[in-house]
C-alpha cells in the first residue's frame, strides 16, 4: 500500500479545496491550470493511499464522501496551522509577521478599523492585514480558532478565555428601536414582549462556525428576518422591515433626525462590554504588528472612536 504521506501535501490538500469549491474536476482543473486527466489522477493516487473514496463519480457533480468531507475538514485546518507556523517563523526572523489578521465585530466603526489600517500602512511594513468580519461570539471563535491574531469587538466572556489577553474598549447601550412609519412606533409604552412578538424582529446572524451561537432579544414564534451584519441590521430596521434593539452609538444619528424611533420595553435597555483581545504570550515576544495595533488600542479616543464613529447612511 502506498504511503498516504507522500500524497497528502499542502498541493494536495489545496487541490482538494479547490475541486470542493468549484464543483467539478473540470472546473477545477481550469482555475488550476492543469488539464482535468491530471487533476484526476492525482485523487486517484490520495484514494489509493488512504484507500478510501474522496468524491462521488455517480453524478457530473465533484460530490465529496464523508471521508472526503472529513479530509476537506482536516485539511483546512493542518493549512491554516502550516501558515501559522510560517507565519511564526517570518516573526522570528525579522520581528514582523507575514500576515496578521484582524476579526472585527460588525459592531465596530469600519472607517475607523480603515484610518488605523492606513495608519498601519504607512509604516510601509512587510505585514499583509487581512480583516474578517465576524458577529457576536464569531469574533472570539475567529481568535480561538487560530485564525485570527486580534479580535476587536469580542464580548465579555473573552476577559476569561483561556490563553487570551483582553482588555475593555468600552460599554455599548442597546435601545430597541423601530422607523416612524413601522406599527410599534405609536404603541403605548412600556411595549410588552406579547406586543413585540407580534411584529418581525431583525436579528443578526452569529458567524460562529461551531454551535447554535447567541441570540438576543427573539421571542418564541417570532416572525425573524435574519441579516449578516448590525449595518445591514440597522439599514433593515431604517425601512421599517422589524424592530430590534439596536447600538444607540449607531442609532443616534438616526434617531436625532426623526427616522428612527426609540420604544421603552418592559425589558428595559440592555448595556453589553465590548472588548478587544489578543493571543500569544509576554508583549515582548509579540510581533511587531501586533505590539503596533495594541498600542494604537491603548488610546481612549481610538477606543471611543471604534465605537461611535458610524457614518450616516
């Protein structure tokens, strides 16, 4: 039997990648530039080394097997770990890291998160930044997981993660909120969770990969229109598709200008502590990237700023 070692490579599991996402051998084969005869083979050669089928022939349709989805899995994860660890040794050898990704919570102020990244840039160093937007307990699961070396936006629970720094950025304020012309904005007040319930929440969906996630706010048979961010939240609440509590730091502007209405609950307001957190070890053997956005981090007025500074829409 052939050594599954010599064909499980990181050209190998990028192939697999690859085939996974584009759907079929062919398609693949044309993003890789490789004729699909070749493409084909080289599975061959990893299912006969694990002896194992990685991808289901019946349909025209790349269909991975369980044991391919297990691999695929595996693969991605021993991918991540190998630029880690190039990304370790490049910090090593000049005190830089390669890459250094950022997971910001969409609760953050994104042109702020962009005066810093340009800030960064100036510097011309030989860092790449990469930047992933995460919601709710996704931020912290981004910087657990490996992928991501800063969370900017984690919630309270990350004071207490395991291998992690944290520090406070500040305390958001929700306030549940509605457009004039939604059916909530003249109710009598205090609303009643049966009043709520009633009328479509907007909730933001949990980027978390692992679990069922957070949730906030959602009544049981409440009609709920889900959306991938609190921009896109607050933009849904501004049409007076639902209700929902919303960060009075983002709502203000909205709210001064009559186009959102803020409703007293029987819940009352709900006040969250956001914080920004960071894995390794003493400061003194952080990269240089990181030891440059925490310092920019130790600033009350950036802090504040990540938290208020939300344009208008």
């Amino acid at each position: 039997m052939q050594n599954a070692r010599d064909f499980l490579t990181p050209d190998a599991l990028s192939m697999l990648q690859a085939i996974a996402k584009a759907g079929s051998f062919a398609a693949a084969a044309r993003e890789m530039g490789m004729v699909p005869s070749a493409l084909t083979y080289r599975v061959r050669q990893m299912e006969d080394a694990l002896d194992v089928l990685l991808f289901d022939r019946s349909s025209r349709q790349a269909r991975l097997t369980e044991a391919g989805s297990e691999l695929l899995r595996e693969g991605t994860r021993l991918l991540t770990e190998i630029d880690a660890v190039a990304n370790r040794v490049k910090r090593v050898a000049t005190g830089w890291e390669s890459q250094f990704t950022i997971a910001v919570d969409t609760i953050i102020s994104r042109s702020t998160v962009m005066e810093l990244c340009d800030a960064f840039y100036q510097l011309a160093p030989p860092t790449r930044i990469r930047l992933r937007d995460e919601t709710l307990s996704g931020t912290l699961e981004a910087l657990t997981s490996g992928q991501a070396d800063l969370a900017i936006g984690a919630g309270p629970d990350s004071a207490t993660a395991a291998d992690l720094h944290s520090k406070p950025l500040g305390n958001v304020t929700f306030v549940y909120a509605v457009a004039p012309h939604h059916p909530l904005a003249h109710a009598p007040e205090p609303l009643s969770d049966a009043v709520i319930q009633k009328h479509r929440a907007v909730a933001v969906a949990d980027s978390v990969q692992r679990g069922g996630g957070q949730t906030f706010g959602l009544l049981a048979g409440q009609d709920v229109f889900t959306v991938a961010s609190m921009q896109a939240k607050l933009d849904a609440q501004l049409r007076g598709m639902g209700g929902g509590n919303l960060p009075l730091c983002m709502a203000n502007a909205f709210i001064d200008t009559g186009r959102l209405v803020v409703k007293k609950t029987e819940r009352g307001q709900r006040q969250v502590s956001v914080h920004y957190a960071w894995r390794g070890g003493k400061s003194n053997t952080s990269g240089r990237a990181l030891q440059w956005w925490l310092q920019q981090l130790e600033s009350p007025a950036t802090r504040a700023a990540l938290l208020e500074n939300h344009r208008s829409m």
